[in-house]
C-alpha cells in the first residue's frame, strides 16, 4: 500500500515533464546556452519533485485514515522512504542524458543490473531486521548505486553541470517540515489536514526565502 504512492510521483511528476523534455534535450545539446538551460530544468524539475513528494508524505497518515481499515494506516510510515527512492529515479532519468546521446545504452542496461542484484542483497540483509522499512531502505539504495553508475557514466559522455546544493537543501527543508509534521500529529482528521496543509504551504515560502532564486527568477 505504501509503495504504490511511489507511483502517484511518476505518474503525475516525472511522466508529464519527460514526456515534453525528452525530445527537447536532444535538441538543445548543441546550443550554446545548453549548460544553463539543464540545470535551471533540473532545479525546477526537482522542486516539483520534492514538493509533491513532501506534499504525499506528509498528507498519507490523514489519506489512509480516511481511505484504508485501521490494518494499513502504519503504511503511511514508510511514504518518505518511497519518495526518496523515486526521486533518485527521476536523477537516473535525467542524468542519463550523455549516455543517450552518444547511443551508449548498454552502460543503462548494466546500471539495472546491478541494482536489481543489490536490491535482492539488500533485501536479505535488511527484511530480517527492519520488516517492510528494510525494504524500502534496499529500493533507496539499489535505485541510489543505479544513479551513481548511470550518471558517472553518462557526465564522461556529455557533462551536465548541475546544481546539487541547492537540490540537498531542498530535500533538507522538506524533511525537517515533515518531521515537525509527526510531532504534532493530531488524532482528529480535521485538525490533522488543516497543520498539515499549513505546514505544506510553509515549504514553498521558504523555498522563496532561502537564496535559491535570483533576483528575476523571483519576479517572474
């Protein structure tokens, strides 16, 4: 049940973009503005990543509770960990770009494999003593050693110059308001809605705040 928001990320997320940004990337390799046009996409592609899956993670306790018997609402614990895996997903996706370009897919093929050998090593260290949370910590990290292998591959063929600092503090926000989120958990599924949606309001505010736009980009 908690993996299958995992999905609500792609479906609505990653799917709709790369269907409009696949064909253009190839187009805008060789201009001359290409380096800047990559990573103002990837910053705003992450900042919908990272706000719809703070958005699911912190409103699934209150999405079971109203959807789902009493058996499944501890599901809604393991959300975070879904997202993280599926947005390193979408970094695989993007960042595969060099390997792509210059037509190289065997490298994609052999990031899989690897990660589908390390997500069953994983899986047999961590389901033992962590139950479902070992899973979803064995998706983060095989997904995580696909990305690495993919993206050091892909930047030999055609480098993108992409702005991870400013990703990590994004991701660092919305997991701080996430877990301000279970602290103030209420049993009332009003109550709870309303401070989750406020504190979901605060993560774009701050976002704003924080030096992470230009001053034009803040205009527009």
């Amino acid at each position: 049940m908690g993996y299958k928001f995992g999905f609500i990320l792609w479906i609505f997320v990653q799917r709709p973009i790369f269907n409009i940004w696949e064909p253009q990337r190839f187009e805008i390799a060789n201009r001359v503005d290409a380096d800047e046009i990559n990573k103002k996409m990837f910053f705003y592609f992450n900042l919908l990543l990272i706000m719809f899956a703070f958005g699911i993670s912190i409103f699934g306790r209150d999405l079971f509770r109203i959807i789902s018997d009493k058996t499944f609402w501890d599901a809604y614990k393991i959300i975070p960990l879904i997202m993280i895996a599926y947005i390193i997903q979408a970094w695989t996706a993007f960042g595969n770009f060099g390997i792509m370009y210059h037509e190289k897919t065997k490298y994609i093929a052999v990031g899989t494999i690897l990660a589908s050998i390390s997500s069953l090593i994983f899986c047999f260290i961590l389901i033992p003593y962590f139950g479902s949370f070992g899973a979803a910590y064995a998706t983060i990290l095989a997904f995580y050693i696909r990305f690495a292998f993919i993206f050091k591959y892909s930047q030999k063929e055609y480098r993108l110059y992409l702005q991870w600092i400013k990703i990590l503090i994004m991701m660092a926000l919305a997991a701080s308001l996430y877990a301000i989120s279970v602290l103030v958990q209420q049993d009332s599924i009003v109550v709870s809605i309303i401070i989750n949606m406020l504190i979901f309001i605060s993560f774009p505010t701050l976002i704003f705040i924080f030096p992470l736009f230009k001053k034009e980009e803040k205009k527009k």
